[in-house]
C-alpha cells in the first residue's frame, strides 16, 4: 500500500480553503490508488492531472497534486 501518497492526498481532503469540486476528486484518486493495479493507477494520475490545471486550486495543493502525481508515477514503474 502507498500509505505516504495517500496521506498526502488525505490532506489535501482535511484543507478547506480547497474548493469542493477539487476534494471529490482527489477522494476519487484515493480510491483508484487504494485498488493498487497499474490500470487504477493510471487513472488516479489522469483525475489528478485532470484537476491541476483548475483556476480556483491553491497553489499550495497545485504542489501537492504534482508530488502525488509523481509519487503514483513511481509506484506504477515498481509494479512492471
């Protein structure tokens, strides 16, 4: 299990001046890594690449998002 991304991504769950819309993804991604295949993987990083881009995210979890997107990454490349 990756208990370090998912903390990182829980945090970003626990931090209210996050928009809404950006902690139901992220919860989405949770899940998706929680399945840990590749298959679910690949989808955490689509949700999350998905929602860097958006407008309205802090900057501080824009950071956050990329190291959680980096972390998944690294995770896939251990499973080949």
């Amino acid at each position: 299990m990756h208990e370090g991304l998912v903390q990182l991504m829980e945090e970003i769950l626990s931090d209210r001046t996050v928009p809404r819309n950006i902690r139901e993804k992220v919860e989405g991604a949770i899940q998706k890594v929680k399945v840990d295949n590749t298959t679910s993987l690949s989808e955490a990083i689509y949700i999350l690449d998905d929602i860097s881009s958006d407008i309205n995210m802090p900057e501080h979890t824009r950071t956050d998002i990329w190291h959680a997107i980096s972390m998944i990454e690294e995770a896939k490349e251990k499973m080949k």
